[in-house]
C-alpha cells in the first residue's frame, strides 16, 4: 500500500506484470492504468490506512491459498475464469442478436414512427 504513492513501485511493478501478462500494447500503458486506478480508489493520492482494509479484503478473493501473496497460478486462474465468462456473454449476446434485431424492425409504439430502438 505505501508504494501506492511511489513512482518507481508502480513502474517496477507494471514492468513485471505487462511482462508475465502483456494485455496492454506495452508497461508504460499499464502503468498509466495503474495510476490511474489508484488514483481512483484513493480519490488522487496514494491509498490510506482506511483503503488499505477494502484492498486487502478484494486481494483475499483471489489469493486461493490463504498464504498473503497472490502467485501466478493463481491470478492465472482467475484470468482465465474471466475470459471464460465473457466469452459465455458474448455467445449469448451473439445469440440474441437476430431476436434484437427482430425487435428494431416492429412498430413497438402503435403509432408508426421509427419502432423499437436499441443502441448496443
């Protein structure tokens, strides 16, 4: 929590995770969504006492073996079961799709007009 304010935490941290898991274009970028993470839980400062409680209560939702340190392994798991469920709401979304657009064709306000609308 205290490197939350610490330029050069954040950076060295970025680094290793964008290396382990490059989901940004590069670290700088990660980082950037770092800061401004915790600029958002900390309201623009480094994460406080009263914060540090909420952060090391959503840690404990991923760290499986209850050992303090979340591994690899197990942010691997949780990244996957992720993946896995929006790639099931995609499906389902893809699914619903020709229903959707049945429904942006009918004369859903009785009195002519454009129809239903819906903006995804």
């Amino acid at each position: 929590m205290d490197g939350s304010a610490n330029d050069q935490v954040i950076t060295k941290l970025s680094t290793r995770v964008h290396e382990l898991f490059p989901l940004r274009s590069d670290a700088d970028e990660l980082k950037d969504f770092v800061t401004s993470s915790i600029e958002s839980i900390a309201g623009g400062g480094a994460v406080v006492d009263k914060d540090k409680e909420s952060v090391a209560k959503g840690m404990k939702w991923v760290d499986d073996d209850g050992d303090g340190h979340i591994s690899k392994k197990e942010v691997g798991k949780y990244y996957n079961l992720a993946g896995k469920k929006f790639m099931e709401i995609s499906k389902t979304i893809k699914q619903l799709g020709p229903m959707l657009a049945m429904f942006g064709g009918m004369d859903m306000n009785g009195g002519g007009g454009d129809g239903f609308k819906m903006d995804l």
